[in-house]
C-alpha cells in the first residue's frame, strides 16, 4: 500500500506548477497567487493524505483552485488592495502591441469573465468539464463564456 | 480581425503569460506542513464526486420545491444548504477587477508626506491624498486633513515618472501611472477613493510621454504631449468614451491643466499659463499671471482656504501652489515662496523655493514645518516657516 504521506507529496508535487499557473491567472497578481496555491495545494495534500486511494484528476484540482481564490476574495477587505495586475507583458522583453492589447482588455472584465477565457482558452476544458469545475450548468457555461467573448471583443476592438 | 484569430491571441496570450511559470518550491513544502499537522478533513472539498453531488442536489430542490408551496419556514434558504456541502456556490461579493486586496492591514506611516512624492492632492471628507513611488512600485496614501498617519491604500506596478497623475474633483478622482514600455494607464474612483475601476486611454496617448488631466465638476479632458515631432492632444471624456478636440496653439511641455464645463481653462506649461475661453479649442499665453496673483487682494484663481489645519493642494490653479495652517498661507509662484497672514491683503516674499523647476507639491503642517516636492521627485523640508530647506530623508 502506499504511504499517504507519499501519496500526498506525489499529488502536490505534481500539481503543484499547474496551480500555481491558474492562481497566477485568476489573481493576475504573484503574492495573492502564491496565497492561493498554498491554500490549493494545502486542501490537495490534506484530502490525499486522509484519502490515499482517491486520485485527483485536473478537473478537480481546478475546483479545488478555483475554491480557494473566491474563498480567498471573499475574506479579503475592501482597503489596500493592488490597483491593477501584473501582467507579465509589463516586463519589456514581452512587449508587443497586441498583447498590451489583450492585457488592457482583459483588465476591463470581471473576475466571472475572466475567470471562463481562462478556462477555456488556457485550460481547453471543455464545457462540460467547465460545468463541473464552476459547479454550474453546461448552458450557464455557454451563457457566460459567450458574454465574456462579446465583452472582451468590444474592449479589445474598442482599443485598437 | 476575425473571431478565430482574436481567440488564437487571447489562448496565446495565457500560453505566453504562464506557461513559463513555476510554482516556489517553498510553496509545496508549505502545503505539505501544514496538511500534515491538520487533521483528517471534515466535508468534501468540492461537493462531492459521484455519488454525492447528485444526492445533494435532489435534496436541496426537494427542500426548495417545499419551501416555495410554503410548506415550512426552516426550508427557504436552499442555496445557503448547498453552500454548507458543496463550497461553491457562495454569494461572492460585486469586486471589482481592480478591487482585490494584499494580505494583511492597511500600512500606516507616522510624519507626512510619504517619500518620493509624485502629487499631493486633497479630496471630500477632508481627506489628503498623496501619491509615491518605492522599490518598483506606486504607492498611494491617504490620511484625513485631522489625522497623523498616512494609510498606504493602493499599490500599481510601472516605472517611476514624474509626469504621473494624481487629481481629485469632490468624490472623484483619477490617477494616471506610467505603463512600462511606454503608454499611461488609469484609474478612476468616483466614491472618494474607496473603490477604483481602470478606465482606458485614448489609444494616442500611448505615444505621448507627458499626460495632465483635468476633472473638474465632472468635466473629465486629458492632455498628452512630450513627444518630439507631434503635437500635442486634448481630449474630453464623454459616456462614449474619449473625444478628440482640435486644439490651436496647444503647447507640448504640459505641466497642468485646468478645464471647467463651461469651456474656460489654462494650462501651465514652459512656466507660462495659457487660458482658453472656448473649451480647449484655442489657446493663448497669459502674460503677468504670476504677477496678477501677488498685487491682489486675494488671489481668485486659487481654490477657496480651508479649515485652519494643514492641507496640499496640487496646482489648486495655475498660478502655483498653496497651503494653509491657521490663518497663514504660502504659495508658490515660480521659483519663490510667499505667505501671507489673514486677510491676504499683503503678502511677503519668503524667498527662493529649493526647488530646480516647477514644484510639484507644496503643504505646511504647522506654521513653522513644511515641505514642498520637487518635479524630480524630491523632497523638502523647512522648520523655520519657509526661509530654510533641507533635502527631507535622502
């Protein structure tokens, strides 16, 4: 049988760049991504480690991450609060005119919206693996991932 | 551009962003440590795989179904049932993209202003604000006018810059920060700073070097200029976004910008004022303004004085700075300091501001303690009212 502390450190290890990756995406910022990916990472650990002939599978490990950002959100207050993201097109070496473009688009959605283009155009999940990471219909999906393409179309257009 | 290549862009956006990122390995051993000492979980961490999501589901619309036909009062908060089990779908609170938050309290500062100041200003409430830069970032503070601490409230990323904005009008205000790479990015808040929301730029301005803004009573126009070869740019803002003014005689070195709804304005730049009388469309030098405010009974074009306490007004108007405490004013006019007792029907001059330029910031804090702010960021310091400077914690 396999040692659960073992197990744990496997999934983590694992996991652990990917997490850490979406974090950096929901949060576009790498202090509260590093928060959020300890949290995530915290919850896979202790659910593997109680729970060695659980598997984890990406899709789960997405809601775990998910989870944990809008926890995360919720706790936060309202005050001294970073104004903006970090894109890593704000280092000079990544500079280009369409992704200072995308990055100012992208400034302008909500958390909601931002949160399915990340899923779906950096993850590809698909719909239905959507549906079970945000815990939502696969129709709610489509809704919000449409609404989030409309709305990141006419900033993105709006800006060029 | 079509839709297919608009979304290749956006995945390879993320494709570019994170694809090179690599969790700290401390993060993991973290993790780990801590789930050692927790003990055994207690719920499902994502509602269930399999077998209990769907159970739980049915269970919650059996109980909302009983709860609409008002078959009991326990039953009539289904969702909060689901969010005990599930952690999913709790009520998240309307933040907006730019309203996250940093860990830990607000930061607090004894002694004013905070260094490397790049504007002063003042809003309702009374509140102070103050905008500086450190180790890579922006920093904005805000202190009420009674208060002794300043409260680090916002941070952005950017390289430093002394042409940064920071402007308030009542409740609303903006900020204007430099983008690494070139370009200018904002913010704007319209309930006295509690929340920002980023607001874009016309697309010109990412060429320009030098931004002024101007929102007084809801009147919002943006001045861009400082590149060589290309005039200068005036903007105002409308609900459909920025609209381009045809300005006559609009001159590149900006340093302020003055604009009412009802078209009147002026601007400072090459420390010259320019006036305008037709909404920014003609310009024109106004020869004498410092002088004008020196010989008058009061100086008009200065913002009404405050409360007898210390307050800072950044370029109030055009014709410079000025700061109060207890029934004395100082004001910066060109490169001297002059105050004035009361009725400001007299004013003296104090002398020579340590200042190279324009300055950008000036604010007395008693009648005796005061600093003003450089345009290259410096800071100043006076114990003797005005007649002796020292650079204040180099």
């Amino acid at each position: 049988m396999t040692d659960p502390h073992d197990a744990a450190e496997v999934w983590v290890e694992h996991y652990a760049d990917r997490v850490f990756r979406l974090a950096y995406a929901l949060t576009q910022e790498r202090t509260r991504a590093e928060d959020v990916a300890q949290e995530s990472l915290y919850h896979i650990a202790r659910w593997c480690r109680y729970h060695p002939e659980f598997t984890p599978t990406d899709s789960w490990v997405y809601q775990v991450t998910r989870n944990a950002w809008r926890d995360w959100a919720r706790r936060m207050p309202p005050s001294a609060v970073p104004l903006e993201v970090h894109h890593a097109v704000d280092r000079p070496e990544d500079q280009s005119v369409e992704r200072l473009d995308v990055a100012r688009a992208l400034d302008q959605l909500s958390d909601g919206e931002r949160e399915v283009l990340i899923f779906f155009y950096y993850l590809d999940l698909s719909t239905k693996d959507m549906a079970r990471t945000m815990n939502i219909t696969e129709t709610a999906v489509r809704i919000r991932l449409s609404r989030a393409r409309k709305k990141f179309r006419t900033i993105f257009e709006g800006s060029r | 551009m079509t839709p297919q290549e608009r979304e290749q862009q956006l995945s390879q956006y993320w494709h570019h962003t994170l694809d090179a990122l690599q969790a700290p390995p401390a993060l993991a051993e973290r993790a780990l440590g801590k789930a050692r000492r927790a003990g055994p979980p207690s719920h499902t961490l994502v509602g269930g795989q399999g077998f209990w999501r769907p159970v739980t589901r049915a269970f919650v619309a059996v109980l909302s179904v009983l709860a609409l036909t008002g078959t009991g009062f326990f039953l009539t908060r289904p969702h909060s049932l689901l969010n005990a089990d599930s952690r999913t779908l709790h009520t998240r609170p309307q933040l907006a993209a730019s309203t996250g938050s940093v860990a830990g309290a607000a930061k607090s500062v004894k002694l004013a202003p905070p260094m490397r100041l790049a504007a002063l200003t003042q809003s309702t409430g009374p509140k102070l604000w103050a905008l500086d830069y450190a180790q890579g970032f922006w920093q904005l503070w805000d202190k009420s006018l009674s208060g002794s601490a300043w409260s680090l409230v916002r941070t952005a990323s950017g390289p430093p810059s002394v042409h940064a904005v920071l402007s308030f009008s009542q409740q609303e205000g903006w900020l204007v920060l430099p983008r690494l790479g070139g370009g200018w990015k904002a913010w704007r808040t319209r309930d006295n700073g509690r929340t920002w929301r980023p607001v874009l730029l016309p697309h010109a301005a990412a060429t320009y070097g030098t931004v002024v803004l101007s929102n007084a009573s809801q009147a919002v126009y943006l001045a861009v200029g400082g590149r060589s070869g290309a005039p200068p740019l005036l903007f105002q803002k409308k609900t459909r976004g920025w609209v381009e003014i045809p300005a006559n005689r609009l001159p590149a070195d900006l340093a302020d910008l003055r604009l009412t709804p009802q078209g009147q304005g002026s601007l400072l730049a090459h420390g010259s004022v320019y006036v305008t009388r037709n909404g920014g469309r003609d310009w024109s030098i106004q020869p004498g303004a410092f002088n004008g405010v020196m010989t008058s009974a009061r100086p008009t074009a200065l913002s009404p004085l405050m409360p007898p306490t210390a307050l800072a007004i950044r370029t109030a108007s055009l014709e410079g700075l000025e700061s109060s405490v207890r029934g004395r004013t100082w004001v910066v006019v060109g490169n001297y300091l002059w105050t004035t007792k009361f009725s400001h029907r007299t004013w003296q001059r104090v002398g020579r501001v340590p200042t190279q330029g324009v300055a950008h910031g000036l604010i007395f804090t008693t009648v005796k303690t005061g600093y003003i702010l450089s345009n290259v960021g410096h800071v100043y310091i006076t114990h003797d009212g005005g007649y002796r400077w020292a650079r204040y914690h180099d």
